[in-house]
C-alpha cells in the first residue's frame, strides 16, 4: 500500500479495506512489542476487543472505542420525568433572580415609568437572548457525549485536536472518542483544517486554551459562593413583614445560620437533598408567575408594550450612562443559565429544553411583567420590588416557598462546584480532595467535604462582609458574565473546527451574542469598587492554584518521561533481576504509561528482594466523561515470560468513579488472565502453559498484594528563577503537603503501602 497524504487518509479513511488496515496495525504492533518485550520478532500480543492498534502506548492509552452515544435516546415519558426532575436541580439558580433584579437594576435611584418600561425591555430579551436562544438551543449541543460545562467544551477541542495541555495526556486527534462524521472536502473543511493545524502548532494556543477552561472554571466556583449568599439573603429579607426594625445585621446574622444548616447537609448528598425539595421548584415557578398575571391585570397592564425592542432605544436615549450603569443589575435576570449546561449530564438536551421553554421562561417572564406594572404605580418600592409586590394573602407562603427555592438554588450551584473540582482534580489541575460519592444511580453527584467547608467559610465571610444584596449583587454580575464569555469563545472554535458551519453564521452569532455580552461586561466592571472586585479576586486566587498544580504536575510528569529506564537496563539483570523473589504481587504505580520508571531502580537498590509478579500500573485520566468497564485496563507484557512483569493501564474519564483497593485487584487479576489467555489463543503452544502462569498468578495474589509508590519530594533546579523557585518549592509542597496523598487518593490500605523516597528537579 502506498503512502497516502494524511489530509486524504482523513477524509477516505472509511474507504480503506478491513483487511488491509489490519495489516499495517499488525506491522506496527510488532515492532512495538520488539521494543516492549526485548525479544527479537515476537508474534503480537492482541487486545481484548474493540481496540485499534496504535504506533504507540501512549496514543492507544488514550482512545477508547466504546463511547456512549452523544445524545441520550429516551422515551417520551422518560424526557418529560427528566423535564421535572431538572426543575428542582437545574433551574432554582434562575429561578430565584425576581428577588433580587429591579433592586439592583435601580439601586442608586427611583425610577419613572419609561425607566421602568425601558429595563422590563431590557429583562425581556436578556432572557429571550440568552438563556433561551443561546443556551437551549445553541450551547446544549456543544456537549461532550451528553456532557456540559467548561471541561467538557475543552475535552471536546481536545478530541478534535491534538490541543491538550493536561499532565499525563499524550493525546493526538482523537475523532474515535466521538460521535465524528467524516465529511467531503469543501471549504468549511479545510478551513476546519487550517485552524486545527494552527492551534496544534502553537503551544501558547494549547496554554491559552487550558487557561479559559480553567478561568471559566474558576468563575463558577465564584458562582458557587455567590448564589448561597445573594439567593439566601435575597428570601430572609421578606422576614421584614414581620418587624420592620429588623437591622442588616440581623438579617445577616438569620442569613449564616441557613447557610450554616445548608452545608451541614450536603453530605447527604444532591440526590437526597435537591429531589426532596424539587417540588418547592415547582410551586415556586407557579406562585410567581401566578402573581405577576395578577399584578399586571389589577396596577398597569401597559408596561406589555416593553415587548416592543424600541423602548430599549428609548431607554438608553434618555440617559446613556444611567441605562448603561443598570446593565449590571440587568444581568441578573440570567443568573444560574450556566447551570443548564454544567449539569446536562444528569439529564439529556431534550428534557432541558421542555423544562425551560416550557415552564421556567414564561414564568419569569410574567413575575417581570408583573413587578414592572407593580412599580410604575408605586416606584418607591423598587428596592423591595418582590415582596411589595406579592399580595397580602400569599405573603407568607411565598415567604417561606422563596427561602426553600433559595435553598435549593444553592444546592444546585454547590452541587455544580463538587463536581467541577473532581473533573479538575481527575484532569490533574486541583490538589487531592476527597471525593464521596453520594449515588448510585447518579455516578457524577459527588460530595467533597474540604470543598464543602472552604465555601461555607467563604459564604459567611461575603454575607457578613456586604450585609445586603446589592454590593453581593454587583460582585455576582462580573462572574456570570464571565462564565457566558468562557462560554462563547469555545463555542466559536467548536463551531468552526468541529461543527463547521458557514463564516457568515458565526459572524452572526458574534454580532448578536458576544457584542452584547462584552457590553455588559463592561457595566458590571463599572462596579468593581463596590463588590465587583470580589469575584475577579476569588478567581485569581484559584485559578493561580490550579495553574500552579499543573503547572508542576506536567514538569513532574516531563521528568519522569526523561529520566525513564531503557529496556536494556532490565534485559541486563537478567530473568531473577539480579536479586531474590519473594511471593506475592506487587503494583509499582507510575506515570509512565510507556518504559521503565526510574523509582524502580530505587526499589532495587533499597529493597533486598522484589515480588514473584511485578505490575507497572499507570492511572491515566483520559479528557473524556466515562470509559466504558470493558476498557477500563490496557495490558501489555514487559520483558519475557520468565520475568513475570506487566503493564497496566487504568484509564479513567473524569465523571468516572474509583473503586476500592479490594474491587481493583479482583478487576485487575481477571483483566490480566484474560490477556494472558487472548496472548496465546493464536499460538500452538500447549494449555498446560497457559494453566500453569494463571495458577503462578493466582497463587502469587494469596500470598498478598503490595502496592508500591515513589514518595517524592519536587524541587526547581538551581538555575531556575525566583517565580519558579516559589511556585515550585513553597505553593506546590504547601499543597501537596496539606491535601490528600497519592496513596489516599488511589485508596491503597497503608498496611498494604510501601514507599521510596526520589526527588524531582524540575
């Protein structure tokens, strides 16, 4: 077969026959296994199915070929039990904005009713534009095989090209993991081409894109302080009804003491505490669109005439920068639209958009309509805008409703939080944390008790601190905005290079999205002295974290690749190792997912004998959500038979969960019979043989499994500069001091553990 350009190969690749496909993956596995196994022509070693033999163990560590579909197909009754389920998890964020949004639309003054009519405009197609076009029906498909959020936007520019700039990942272009449609050569095509060339050629595009994944990510942690406070404060404010007198203080203080029994909560899980309150959602949505029908028909019903855009002009003639100043309260009317794509993996594309278009939009549209025809006949409530305007005879149920829709709406954003530091830390950019689990029938609903505890500290700390919602609120309008920029900018990469629509479309989509938002960017950077600074700080503060923690884990990483022991090291000892065998088995955990690591001459030199079976186990976090089970472990054989050593590679994505230490070696031991048995099912060697390693191997795992680890201490080298020298010996060993070790985090029992310390100068 003759060479072929790779840009045809591309394009063609389905019309290359099995057969001859299959030859030249046989070819390229031999000359692999020559290295691997230190023998001269050794027969292949084939793989359980499904795998397509790659030039290299990295490459074929990183694609699975079992993928779950991109879209969930569910039954009509399964969607519409989804639709509701979302109410109460994704939308209470949303939900709870009538609160909070004409107080700070108008917080430094009262407005007349042009103003009035000219913001009710303004919140009209903010909704409209955004959470309704933008995210239902655009971003939503932008999902990761039914996966949202910012990772999973990364994971899938990761997918399409070799961009990756996470630890451990030695990723090409990975179209396998996806629902990836060849496509003719045309012009959207090669410009598809061109870009992805461009950014694989630039490694300050890949640090440049990792670094809006992670910005993104920080400002949703930001979102997760936030929501508590504001939606918290926002509902506790109505207890006014009760005592007038009632000071900021107290209401501050009732604030924390909700918050505090927030928290305390969360150990028992989203599935428990967000499910339980989801029908509150509900009633929630119906009180305050029943209310605002009730309000516009009995005070002015012609505030209906801000459904026409031109009073917006009007409004932004009358005074520019009084209508640009409100933009920032404005924005509010959106917050927690991140939510409906960071948690699509609990649901599917469909049932997100029933749930919205369905019931949440029309809602607040009529709570809107209704409080804007409330205001322009007393506009000197505008401060309490939500609770003046709610009819005495449902004051106190909408009372207690709104603290229980507050509630739930935290729930939802620190849910989010939990599972963004989990993708974070399994990507290899957050220290260690604990992670429970707290379903099973929702594998990504997940508890982080550190995390749980720092964001409670940080949301009494901005309670205390601001007191009220308006400074809370402009602090909250620079994080949403924030997100949705993240948001669109790897929405405009995803729509050229991988879904490769028209230039005029996403042109179209610039002028009419990120114009507009960049606008209100602008307006709630106007208040950065007055609590906007807030969320910018908390995001610097960890987004210098994460970056650090890669930053070092990825040099580590470098380190381990370059000082990595040669096959002829190992053939050199010869079959016994040059030392005594004791039964058992060990699991020599390294990075390498290719090589000899170094810390194994460091077990040699310190140890008097090593384990009658040897395992170089690699855990590798592929940019993907799930690995199927069947995919879980890639095995390989190092070195001849008579040494008993093997390679393993765990692979998991970054929803996926870790199991136990018992449940891993029972999965591993029948992993690495099969292997052995698929090893020689095309030889003519006899069973007996086969018997004979499994029995070795089964017998070697009775007499006990010892999981061995590199208990390493990173250092910068001596000419590295004073900014290195910080980060490397004073942020990093700080972190990894005070966080959860390797051995807890790969839940390795310590009876079991056995360390060798080896420094790292990076």
């Amino acid at each position: 077969m003759g060479e072929v350009p790779v840009d045809e190969v591309k394009v063609n690749i389905e019309m290359i026959e099995e057969g001859e496909q299959e030859k030249i993956n046989d070819k390229v596995m031999e000359e692999e296994d020559e290295t691997e196994n230190g023998e001269e022509k050794r027969n292949e070693v084939p793989l359980r199915k499904h795998f397509h033999r790659m030039d290299s163990l990295d490459k074929e560590a990183s694609r699975v070929s079992g993928m779950p579909a991109a879209s969930k197909v569910l039954s009509t009754a399964a969607v519409l039990q989804l639709a509701f389920q979302s109410i109460g998890v994704v939308y209470g964020d949303i939900g709870t904005s009538p609160l909070y949004v004409f107080a700070s639309t108008f917080a430094d003054r009262v407005p007349d009713k042009s103003d009035i009519i000219g913001a009710l405009s303004l919140i009209i197609y903010t909704l409209t534009l955004f959470p309704l076009i933008k995210y239902v029906f655009i971003v939503l498909w932008a999902n990761d095989n039914g996966e949202g959020g910012t990772f999973a936007m990364y994971s899938l520019i990761c997918r399409y090209s070799n961009v990756n700039a996470l630890p451990n990942q030695q990723t090409e272009v990975m179209e396998e993991l996806s629902a990836y449609k060849l496509k003719l050569p045309d012009r959207h095509l090669r410009r598809a081409e061109k870009i992805r060339d461009a950014l694989e050629r630039s490694s300050f595009a890949k640090t440049a894109l990792l670094s809006l994944a992670l910005l993104g990510t920080c400002m949703v942690i930001g979102d997760g302080i936030l929501t508590p406070c504001i939606s918290v404060l926002s509902a506790v404010d109505g207890v006014k009804k009760f005592d007038s007198a009632l000071s900021k203080d107290a209401i501050a203080m009732i604030s924390i003491a909700i918050l505090v029994a927030l928290f305390s909560i969360q150990r028992f899980g989203t599935d428990k505490v967000g499910y339980t309150f989801a029908p509150a959602i509900l009633v929630w949505y119906i009180f305050i669109g029943s209310v605002g029908i009730y309000n516009l028909i009995r005070h002015d019903s012609t505030v209906l005439k801000a459904f026409n855009p031109i009073y917006i002009v009007s409004y932004f003639r009358s005074d520019l920068k009084k209508a640009w100043i409100s933009l920032g309260g404005v924005v509010l009317c959106m917050t927690g639209t991140e939510a409906m794509f960071a948690d699509l993996g609990h649901f599917s594309v469909r049932s997100i958009q029933i749930a919205f278009a369905g019931l949440v939009y029309p809602c607040l549209i009529c709570a809107y309509v209704g409080q804007a025809a409330y205001l322009s006949v007393v506009p000197n409530d505008v401060s309490d805008a939500f609770y003046k305007s709610t009819p005495e005879m449902v004051y106190w149920p909408m009372f207690t409703v709104a603290v229980l829709a507050s509630i739930i709406a935290s729930q939802a954003m620190i849910s989010a939080t939990f599972a963004i530091v989990k993708q974070s830390m399994a990507l290899g950019c957050f220290p260690r944390v604990k992670v429970v689990h707290t379903s099973n029938k929702h594998e990504g609903q997940v508890y982080i008790p550190e995390i749980n505890f720092l964001l409670l500290l940080a949301c009494i700390f901005v309670t205390a601190l601001f007191k009220d919602t308006t400074n809370i609120g402009n602090a909250y309008g620079i994080a949403v905005v924030a997100v949705m920029l993240v948001t669109s900018s790897l929405l405009i990469l995803i729509m050229l290079m991988i879904w490769q629509l028209s230039l005029a479309l996403v042109v179209l989509f610039v002028l009419v999205f990120v114009s507009f938002e960049l606008l209100y960017f602008s307006s709630v950077l106007y208040k950065f002295t007055t609590g906007g600074y807030l969320p910018l700080t908390f995001a610097a503060f960890l987004f210098f974290i994460m970056y650090a923690w890669h930053y070092v884990q990825t040099k580590r990483h470098a380190f381990e690749v370059e000082k990595k022991v040669s096959m002829e090291y190992l053939n050199g000892l010869g079959s016994s190792l040059g030392i005594a065998h004791v039964p058992g088995v060990g699991l020599l955990y390294t990075e390498l997912t290719q090589g000899i690591p170094a810390i194994f001459p460091h077990f040699l030199t310190n140890l008097p004998a090593i384990h009658s079976v040897l395992v170089f186990v690699s855990v590798k976090y592929l940019p993907i959500n799930k690995v199927p089970p069947e995919e879980r472990f890639l095995l390989r054989r190092v070195g001849p038979k008579e040494y008993k050593m093997y390679r393993c590679i765990a692979r998991y994505g970054y929803r996926d969960r870790r199991v136990g230490n018992n449940e891993f070696e029972e999965l591993l031991m029948e992993h690495l019979k099969n292997f052995i048995r698929d090893e020689n099912s095309d030889k003519k060697e006899k069973a007996e043989e086969v018997q004979n390693e499994i029995h070795f191997l089964e017998t070697s795992r009775q007499a006990g499994v010892v999981y061995m680890l590199g208990h390493s201490s990173v250092k910068a080298s001596e000419d590295s500069n004073l900014l290195k020298k910080v980060v490397v010996n004073h942020v990093y060993d700080f972190l990894r001091r005070n966080f959860r070790q390797g051995f807890v985090d790969l839940q390795i029992p310590n009876k079991n553990l056995l360390q060798v310390g080896m420094n790292y100068y990076i």
